[in-house]
C-alpha cells in the first residue's frame, strides 16, 4: 500500500453548510476505531456492550492496545441532488465510512444524521442468499429496503429487464456471475427509489455496456434529486459522474470540493508518492570518471525559459535541458542523445531524443561547452520522471563516450492535463460563415 503519510493536509473546501430541507447526509466529527487483534477485539466489544447496559457512554478518544483510527475526524455534508465521489488507497476508511452511514457499524465518536431512504450496494453480492433463486433474492432484497409485496410486483418486471439477467432469474445465486450479481444488486437498488444511494466499487465488475446504463441511470437519478456516493479507483468515473469528491487518507479526510480540483490533488500525491522524493533533483554533479574517453558529462541541469534553474517541469510551459560537456581535444561530431521514461509506469519510454537527427551535429573545442536543448511546450504529463543521457562521436570507434544512467526529476501540470500522457500545443480557430 502507498504511503500518504506525509501528505499534507489541504483544507476542506467543499460547501459544508446548508439548510434542513435539502441536507441528505450531515457528518460531525466522526471517528472509528478497531482492533487488529481478533480475539482482543471480541474483549473490547464485550467491554462496549457491558458499558451501554449499564448505562455508560462507550465512547472513547483513548485507543486500547492494539487498536488503530479507521476514521478519525470526519466532517462532511451532502445535499440533495449532490453526487460526491469517494477516493483514497486501499485502507484509507472509504468502505467504513460508507458503512457507518448505512447503518452497518456505529461510530465510536460523533454523529451521522441521515435524511431520506437509503440504499447501499457496499459488497458484491451482499443481501443476497446465494441458494435461493434471483428472482427470490429480488423480493427479500428489496423488502429489506422497505418496499411493500405490492410495489415489489409492480417494478419486478422493470429490475429484470434493467439487470438483463431474465435467463437466470429462477437459477440459484450461487451459480452467479460476479456481473451478474452486480447487474440484479444494482436494478434492484435503484428500483426502491432512493433518496440516497451508495456504491462501492461493485460497479468495477461489469462489462463496459452495463457500466455505461449504470452511470446513464445515475445522471437521471441525480436530477431526480437523488443523492449519491461513489466509492472508485477510477478517476474518469468520478469526474463524469460527480460533481463533487471527498480524498481520504489514513482515515482521515484530507479534501473535500469540486471533483476536478480534488482528483488533480489525489492524482498528483500518488504519481510523486510512488517515487523517492529525495532522489527527484532539477542539477546533477557528475562526478569526474577515472576514463581516457575524450568526453565527459560534468553536469545536467533544469531551467525555465529565462535561465534560472528549476526543481520541476511544467506540462505545456517551455523549459532547457542543459548539459555541461567537457573535451579533452577539440572533437567533431558530436551528439546528444536521451531517453525519458516514467518512474511510476515501468518500462515505458515516453520521449526519445536525437541531436543528430534535429540539428545535425555539434563541434566542441577543448575544454568546457554548454549545450541546451530548448523545449517550447513541455510534452511531459505530470509524473515522475528518469532520464537516461548521453554523449556520443560518429567519428571515433567507441560512439558511446559518456552516459548518465538516471537523471531523476518531476513534471507538474494543471488540472485536466494529468489525465493526459502527453501535452499537445493547439490552437482554435472558429471562422465565420460565408456570406451568401
């Protein structure tokens, strides 16, 4: 699991306030905590059951040994009509916070206040009896929901054609698909109608057709007045389908806001998590090499368009990579050669750069010569980066005469383009009609 522990904290900037008749879901200062240790969990359950009959809070700020914050601090609004997207790594309390507000756990601290007909899809599958039948698990799915037998036979038909499983409806659970326990969990979810809705992934599971008619009923939902959650590891399923996002991490909630912006933050912690922020550098010594090769690299180095140096790139903004070269003789055809690769995605080569094939070649006398490569639009998308250079002369034996291996350094962007794997210079142009 990824590290987010430094991550900085960003403050909370969605709209928390609102008034009674449109609030769905009000969060106040909610914390969870559990055990890793099963049978010491089971104690502590005990401890909590005894100190409620008893008439005693077993509410604690206090973690008992072994015990960890799943939540801690959590303070969230949703409104009417609101759909919010849930992200964060694996572990970070997404699934937990969608269970307190299901019902499924309560909180050891703080309150969730719940107005309107929930309906949760959090487990794949869950409600479900995997020896009964579809068409019987539809009728207790959807009683537990609060519809009557009446109203249950009146959509039934409409879940059915919705989850396209008519074949199977009278076949056991068990012999289920996971997609088709995601097809009939969600038809019959959306067919209680909801005030609220929350997903958790379950969606994941289906082929690229039914995802498409889930997200299509959710926007008709939304403007119903439906309030969701959606719980994704998708960022294109959170920006199309919510309008706002909720990040968190190690159980707490670092951002709340608009969906764009939120996502760009997350986004941008994971690229630059997964790499050693100690070894991204924007100047690198090189160090003098015991070697008879005429000549050496003394230095790589990062600068913005008006020569002062630069610890990072910006997607689109022009930028030098500068090279100090050293020759032990005049020396005729010489290149330049790199390779830039991501250090989040293995393997792939996302620029390659010949000087020889743009500019022909150089001639550096002897000594120290500078040579700089002038990007107008930096191409990169945001991530981390490793860069492989080198040096070379066609006219000598050895073509290779000096190589730095990894050049580390990181690329920024503006929200938007770090869904890109590149940026590309445009321009639009709208011209008039011609006259008639």
């Amino acid at each position: 699991m990824i590290d987010l522990s430094q991550t900085p904290a960003i403050p909370v900037t969605g709209d928390l306030s609102g008034s009674e008749d449109d609030l769905r879901i009000q969060i106040k200062h909610l914390s969870k905590k559990f055990c890793r240790n099963l049978k010491r969990s089971y104690v502590y359950g005990l401890q909590d059951i005894a100190k409620e009959v008893s008439g005693l809070s077993r509410h604690s700020r206090t973690l008992r040994h072994g015990e960890f914050w799943a939540l801690q601090d959590i303070n969230l609004t949703i409104k009417q009509g609101q759909s919010v997207g849930m992200v964060g790594v694996n572990g970070s309390g997404k699934t937990t916070l969608l269970r307190i507000i299901s019902g499924l756990m309560r909180p050891d601290i703080g309150q969730v206040k719940i107005r309107g007909r929930i309906a949760a899809l959090i487990a794949l599958g869950a409600g479900f009896n995997p020896l009964l039948t579809g068409r019987e698990n539809v009728y207790i799915n959807m009683s537990i929901l609060g519809l009557s037998r009446r109203e249950i036979d009146h959509k039934f038909q409409e879940v059915i054609d919705f989850s396209e499983i008519e074949h199977a409806i009278d076949a056991p659970v068990r012999t289920y698909s996971s997609g088709m326990k995601a097809r009939l969990g969600f038809a019959c979810a959306i067919h209680t109608d909801p005030d609220i809705l929350l997903i958790d992934e379950v969606l994941a599971v289906g082929d690229f057709n039914f995802r498409t008619k889930c997200y299509q009923r959710l926007s008709d939902l939304r403007k119903n007045g439906v309030s969701f959650i959606l719980v994704s590891h998708a960022p294109s399923a959170i920006r199309s389908n919510c309008d706002y996002a909720a990040y968190l991490s190690q159980g707490r909630l670092v951002m709340y806001g608009a969906a764009e912006e939120v996502m760009y933050h997350y986004e941008q912690d994971i690229v630059f998590q997964k790499t050693n922020q100690a070894e991204l550098t924007s100047h690198l010594i090189v160090e003098k090499q015991s070697t008879n090769t005429p000549l050496q690299i003394r230095s790589i180095a990062l600068q913005d368009e008006t020569g002062l140096l630069v610890d990072h790139l910006v997607t689109g903004e022009p930028a030098y990579v500068v090279a100090e070269i050293e020759a032990a003789m005049a020396v005729e055809n010489v290149g330049i050669n790199l390779i830039i690769r991501s250090l989040t995605k293995p393997h792939a080569s996302f620029l390659f750069l010949k000087s020889g094939q743009d500019v022909d070649f150089f001639s550096l006398p002897a000594g120290k010569s500078i040579i700089k490569l002038y990007l107008p639009y930096c191409g990169l998308a945001m991530d981390a980066y490793s860069m492989k250079f080198n040096v070379t002369n066609e006219g000598v034996l050895y073509r290779i005469q000096d190589i730095v291996e990894s050049f580390k350094f990181k690329v920024i962007g503006e929200e938007g383009i770090d869904r890109c794997s590149f940026y590309q210079p445009r321009q639009w142009i709208m011209e008039d009609e011609p006259t008639k």
